[in-house]
C-alpha cells in the first residue's frame, strides 16, 4: 500500500484495494469533532476501481476545505469564506488606504513653484562639423 504524506495530517483519506476490482474509501481524522461537524457524509464506501480515485479527490478536498474552516474557527479569527472573499477584503482595505492617503495629499498645501531653469542655461554648444554644399 501507498501512502502519500500531506502538509497538515488532520484528516487522511484511505483507499484499500479489495477484490472483484472493488475499492474501500475511508477517512480517518484526528479531531472527532471535525468528522462529526463538518464530514457527516464522509462515510466509508466501497466502490468500483475506476470510480474509488474520483471519490478520494472529493473526499480530500471536502476534508482540506473542513480542516481550513475548523483551524480558522479554533484560532478565533475571521471565519473563512472562500478565497474570492478574501481578494474583496484586501481589495476594500487598500481603497481604505488610498482613499485615506488622497485625503491627506489634499489638506496639505500644495508645495510652491518653481520655474525651470532656462533652456539656454542648459544647452551645450554643438559645433556644426557637417559641410552642406
């Protein structure tokens, strides 16, 4: 049998070979409190061989997704959402920011004139060296 290792480990997704190209697909989890909230469907299921990879994909990314919501929930922060809303609050602080920093620019007095120096001062003496005949 194959293991394959992930980042976190809270949840795992088993898929036994039976016989009769049959497969068993299981979940196990650390945290009890995370299959019974989150997974309720996440039962053991014996499948046909070429349905049991397309069960565990699911499965995997229903666990990583519950395992993501529960870990944020834990830690007391701001429930997450998805990553959409995620891009929409960091978009919304940094019109915050700018709007702010627009404000700011504009209660200020505008810094004084000054003139450019002028062109002649600047130019440098090009000689002619083509002949036109």
């Amino acid at each position: 049998m194959t293991i394959r290792k992930g980042q976190f480990n809270l949840c795992v997704v088993v898929v036994e070979p039976l016989e009769h190209g049959l497969s068993r697909v299981l979940l196990k989890s650390k945290d009890e409190r995370l299959r019974s909230k989150f997974l309720p469907h996440a039962d053991t299921r014996v499948l046909t061989d070429a349905a049991a990879p397309l069960h565990a994909r699911q499965v995997a990314l229903h666990a990583a997704l519950a395992a993501q919501i529960s870990q944020s929930l834990r830690v007391g922060g701001a429930p997450y959402a998805s990553n959409s809303l995620e891009r929409l609050r960091l978009i919304k602080r940094l019109r915050g920011r700018l709007e702010g920093e627009r404000q700011a620019a504009a209660a200020r007095p505008p810094a004084p004139y000054h003139p450019p120096a002028s062109d002649l001062a600047l130019r440098v003496a090009i000689d002619d060296f083509n002949a036109y005949t």
